[in-house]
C-alpha cells in the first residue's frame, strides 16, 4: 500500500508540517521587538505586604521600607510598588518619611521614582514639615530628592508653593526651583 503512495501526497504532507511549525513558532514565542517594550514581559516575581530594613552601621543610618505590592521585571532589573512607604533614620538629623501611590526603582535602588501622591514628611510633631508632590525622584545613597513638578510645603502656620525641587537630607538645604510663592496665616 505504501509503495503505490504518490509523490505529491508526500510533498503536501511536508508543506503542512512547515506550515504547522510556522504557526507555533508564531503564536507561541513572542517576538524580538515585542520583548522590549514589555507586552509580553511578565514579573519574575511579587511580593505583597512587604516590609524590610537597609542598615549601615558604621554611620548609623536605617532605611526602612513597605509596600503593598512589589514586582520585579528582570528584563531591565526593574521594580515596582504599589503604595510604598519609606522611612530614613539617620543619627542627629531629622527622621524623614515618605510615601506615594506608586513607586518604580531600577537596580539596587540607586534611584527610585515616585508618582502619584507623594507626600514627605520631615520632623516630628510642631517641628514638622509636609511636602506636597505628584512626582519625586529619590536617589537614596546621595539622600537627595528631586523633582520638576508642581511642589506645596507647609510648616505650622506658612505655605509655601513651587515648581521645581532639589532637596538634600544630608544638609537640610531645599532649594525651590521657580514660580516661588509663600503665604502666612
């Protein structure tokens, strides 16, 4: 029986066999361009109700974290949080706390972008002071917060509105950036 089989019906069985690797190579594996702008990137990995610690003991600064959320991308070492919370306690400065709706940090936290409503706290008590923001950019090691957008602070009985801010923890310098204005009441 097989040796009576037509040459062609061998050729169509060899064209359905390509086309049928064609189509899962296709539908299955993604392609290169749209590995890179995150359609078919999924985390590595999610932690929810996260909270940890970042020690230097040799200068006495703590850094502690929380988050709801957090997702990791390994494609460009990325990771996300939703709600985080950050506390820096540093001997003989004032404890600074900020929090925000989201936040995106690249490698080991050299940088952390915060979007949303972010609001910093600086101080305690009467000697408070509240920041205001839609967007900081945190650079941790360096203690130094910036951002380009629309800023409120408020101290007590003053407010005080920007646009624009570079913040140094180590120093306690802000500097305002523009459209400056202060009201007392």
């Amino acid at each position: 029986m097989f040796n009576r089989l037509h040459p062609s019906i061998l050729l169509i069985m060899l064209v359905l066999l390509a086309l049928l690797t064609f189509w899962v190579t296709t539908t299955v594996v993604p392609s290169r361009t749209d590995q890179g702008n995150g359609v078919h990137q999924k985390p590595d990995y999610i932690i929810e109700n996260l909270s940890g610690i970042r020690a230097n003991h040799e200068s006495t600064v703590q850094r502690n974290f929380s988050a709801e959320k957090l997702l990791h991308y390994l494609g460009g070492d990325v990771t996300h949080m939703d709600n985080p919370t950050f506390v820096n306690i540093e001997s003989q400065k004032p404890v600074m706390r900020v929090k925000a709706d989201k936040a995106r940090m690249s490698g080991e936290g050299e940088n952390v972008y915060l979007t949303g409503n972010v609001k910093v706290l600086r101080g305690e008590d009467s000697d408070q002071i509240t920041m205001m923001t839609s967007y900081l950019h945190l650079i941790p090691d360096e203690n130094i917060a910036k951002t380009d957008k629309t800023v409120v602070f408020s101290r007590r009985n003053t407010t005080i509105n920007a646009i624009g801010l570079e913040l140094d923890n180590h120093t306690g310098i802000v500097q305002l950036l523009s459209r400056v204005r202060a009201s007392d009441y």
